[in-house]
C-alpha cells in the first residue's frame, strides 16, 4: 500500500558511503541524490553532543527543535513523505565522521516532539496494526496537510479540471503531476489530503484503493 | 628659523639667562598665536564635520569601513560619537564640547549604535536557550549581518568593533550587558549571573580544546574529582555547556562551535 519510491531511494542512503565535513556536502559516487550537490548539512551535524539528549531541559528543548527542523528540510529537501523507525536514512540520524548517532529511543523522543499539536504537529503517527503494539512508522508534513489541500485544489482548478473525476493513481503518478511536488505521496498520505477536501466541501471520493475516483469542486 | 640664529650668532648667547628668557616670551607667542589658529581651523572643521555627517548619514550606517574611519578619527581629537546617547559621555572630552559635537555628527550615528544594540540584543535573548546566556562576539557579528529571519534584506553589516560600542552604550540600562575573554575570544554576557573562578577556568579550557571531560580537569588543572564534578554540574545547570555520552568518557562541549564554518 505505501508507495515504493520513497523507500527505495532511502534505502539507497544506508548503504552510499556519506562521509560529511564540516563545512560542505561531499556527494558519494553511488548516491541518487536528487540534485548532484545533495542536502547541506547545518554545521550542528558536526556537534558531537548533538546526537545525545541533553539533561539540562532548556538546552533540550532548544535541541529538540533544531532536530525537528533538520528533519523536516531532509524530508523536503529529498520529498520523503514517510519514516519508518526499522529503515531510517541513516546519514540524517548519524555522523559517520564524527562517530556518533542519534539513539533509536532518542529519535523516538525527538518524533514525539514533533507530533505534537504546539509544534505543528511535523509529522503524524501511523498507528500500528498490532494491537497495543507502539506505532513505527509516521508520516513527515514539510507541508501541512492543509498546504497540500490548497496546491491540489490549487492545481485542478488551474488546470480546468474541477467535475472531471480523476483517479488516485492520477493524482499520484500521472503524467500531468510529473513536475508537481507531491508526486508520488505516499498514498495514506495522500487519502488525508483528499479528507482535507472533503471536509472543506471542496472534494467526493468514489471507490476503493488505487483505483478511487475524486471529484473536486 | 631658530637653528640658523643658534648657528650664525651662538657667541652672543652666551649668557643662559638672558637666552632662556627670550626663549620664553617667544614661546608664548608662538603659543598664542598657535592656539587662535587651532581655534579657527576648529570652527571651520565644526562646519565642516556637520554638513559631512549629514550628507553621509547614509555611508555611515551602511559601510563599516567608513564607520570605523569615522569613530577613529572622533577618537583622535577626543571626541566620543556616541556623546549625545549617554551620561559618561556628556563629561568626556572637556564635557561642554562633547555634547556640541555629539549634535553635530548628527542622530545618524547614534541612531545606527542603537539599532544595533538592540539587534544584539534579540541575539542574546534567542540564543539563550542554546548557550546559557554565554555567546561568542563572532556568532553575534554573523547573526547580525545574517538578518532576521524572513525579513529580506534585514542584515546590517557590523563589524566587531562596532557591536563593542553599542553594547558600551547600553551601560546606562544597568549593565545587563558585559563582555568576558575566555581563551583568546571574546564574549557577551546577558545573564545577571556571574561565573565564579573556577567555572571562567573551565569555560576557558574548553575554549581552547573544544571540549573537556573531567579527567582531563583533573590532569590538566590538578583538581580534585570532585570539585571537577561539581564544577561541570553548574555549568551543565545553567546551559553554558552541552553533553555527549558517545565517548569513552562523558565529554562537555561549549555550543560556541555549534554553528562555527557555516
């Protein structure tokens, strides 16, 4: 269901070998980066004690939002719209150079932040579908679901489309999205967007899966 | 003038007395006469200095070269640029004089010394949270000129120099604002709280080292354990330093390198 070119590009980044300075991005041979020079790496990256939640709640608080805003430019910066705690980028997570990574229970601390109502929320929670099982997976908003609401609609309305019903897949991979930024959105995502609408009055759903029909009004 | 006459007629000089009264009167004419063309070339320069402060207002607040010109050359003559902003400086420079000049450089260099101090300022009180109220003059000359975010072109460009001057004329507020060396560099202090020897000590090793762990305040200042330890704790209380528990030992960081070489 969640769609499959997000993961492979990120798993393409466990296994390029990134060797970050302090100064400038050095991009690896092997990466797919989106564009020859890659993401810039704040010079925080390169702080040691950054990869280690700080006692002091002060300074943690501080830490926290630089985390929250280094995660949401990656996610832009690469249109990574899901993260899944088993398969994270690890260059954005750890410093190769410095030899040091964000703990796994500490990028859970840092996602919990970020969820929050008061800090946007960045990203959302996808609720596991074990039962009383901890989610493992959210869902990162660069944009809100509200901004990616109003650029559809935006869009289908420039585009003279409102009444014509167009499919899911459409919207996701079509021709006519291929220079868009939420192509290939990752579809659960993408079905919140379209509730957005819905709520707004501003769309209908009809059908299932892949193959729902919208209608925008 | 006066060698030749020692050299053509020295014999009839020869007598000290008459010689050094001669001198003497000569003296204070030339003093006199001196200190009435000071004076005028003084008026003229007044006149001069004014219309040039009011036609460059705009040089002054945009270009740091010329500023620094600017205040080195009222330093000079004794002036204080920034006389008309505060009380110390309404007694500098023969206290009257100080303040006719500060009128005529104009609002324009004050204005700009406040808009900074203000600038360094919100500096300060946004980076709390990052640095205990402890930041480096540089990280503030970078911030500043940088911009505020999402203004476009709000950078002002300042040079160092300039940031001391405006916190200088913050004193009258209640020095809020002081300024401590630690390991070459120098630092702005917006925290009422003061460090205690043995704090500035270890703020100044990390300074220098980039980090310390306590072995190394054992080793390197011959402390006890435990005064290491109680030291580090205060620092880490009052956010001057961060922690990073990925190496052998727990090592203390000062976030002045956070930003440093972007």
């Amino acid at each position: 269901m969640a769609a499959t070119s997000p993961e492979s590009s990120l798993s393409s980044f466990s296994t390029t070998a990134y060797t970050p300075s302090t100064t400038a991005y050095t991009p690896s041979t092997t990466t797919q980066a989106i564009s020859s020079s890659g993401f810039n790496f704040p010079t925080y990256t390169s702080f040691p004690p950054f990869y280690t939640l700080q006692p002091n709640l002060t300074t943690r608080t501080h830490q926290l939002e630089l985390w929250s805003t280094l995660i949401s430019s990656y996610c832009a910066y690469y249109r990574i719209f899901r993260l899944s705690l088993s398969s994270l980028p690890t260059d954005l997570f750890s410093n190769a150079n410095i030899h040091r990574s964000l703990k796994p229970g500490d990028v859970r601390t840092v996602l919990d932040h970020m969820s929050k109502p008061e800090n946007g929320p960045r990203i959302d929670w996808i609720p596991s579908t074990t039962r009383n099982e901890q989610s493992s997976s959210c869902y990162v908003y660069w944009k809100t679901p509200g901004e990616w609401a109003d650029a559809l609609h935006g869009w289908v309305d420039e585009t003279g489309q409102k009444g014509t019903v167009l499919t899911v897949y459409e919207l996701r991979e079509g021709d006519a999205v291929r220079s868009k930024e939420w192509r290939d959105m990752d579809e659960g995502m993408l079905r919140k967007v379209l509730n957005v609408l819905v709520k707004r009055g501003k769309a209908q759903i009809f059908g299932q899966e892949e193959n729902a029909g919208v209608k925008f009004f | 003038m006066a060698s030749n006459r020692r050299g053509v007629g020295l014999s009839a000089f020869s007598n000290a007395a008459i010689s050094s009264d001669q001198y003497a009167r000569h003296g204070q004419q030339l003093r006199t006469s001196h200190a009435d063309a000071l004076a005028n070339q003084l008026s003229v320069f007044q006149a001069a200095l004014h219309n040039f402060s009011l036609t460059h207002a705009k040089d002054i607040r945009s270009n740091p070269t010329f500023r620094a010109e600017f205040a080195r050359m009222c330093n000079a003559i004794g002036v204080d640029p920034l006389a008309g902003s505060n009380v110390k400086g309404a007694s500098a420079s023969g206290g009257k004089a100080g303040s006719v000049w500060a009128k005529m450089l104009g609002s324009s260099v004050n204005d700009f010394y406040f808009e900074l101090a203000v600038r360094v300022v919100e500096v300060c009180r946004e980076t709390r949270s990052e640095n205990g109220g402890m930041i480096a003059i540089s990280e503030v000359q970078k911030r500043i000129t940088k911009g505020r975010a999402g203004v476009v072109g709000g950078g002002m460009e300042v040079t160092e120099d300039d940031i001391m001057r405006a916190i200088e004329s913050l004193e009258p507020l209640g020095g809020m604002f002081k300024t401590q060396t630690l390991g070459g560099s120098k630092f702005i202090r917006s925290v009422p709280k003061e460090l205690n020897p043995d704090q500035s000590t270890v703020l100044e090793v990390i300074q220098v080292l980039g980090y310390v762990t306590v072995s190394m305040m054992q080793a390197n200042l011959a402390w006890e354990r435990a005064r290491a330890i109680a030291v580090i704790d205060d620092l880490v209380a009052d956010s001057l330093v961060w922690v990073d528990s990925q190496g052998e030992e727990t090592e203390f960081w000062s976030p002045a390198s956070m930003h440093e070489g972007g």
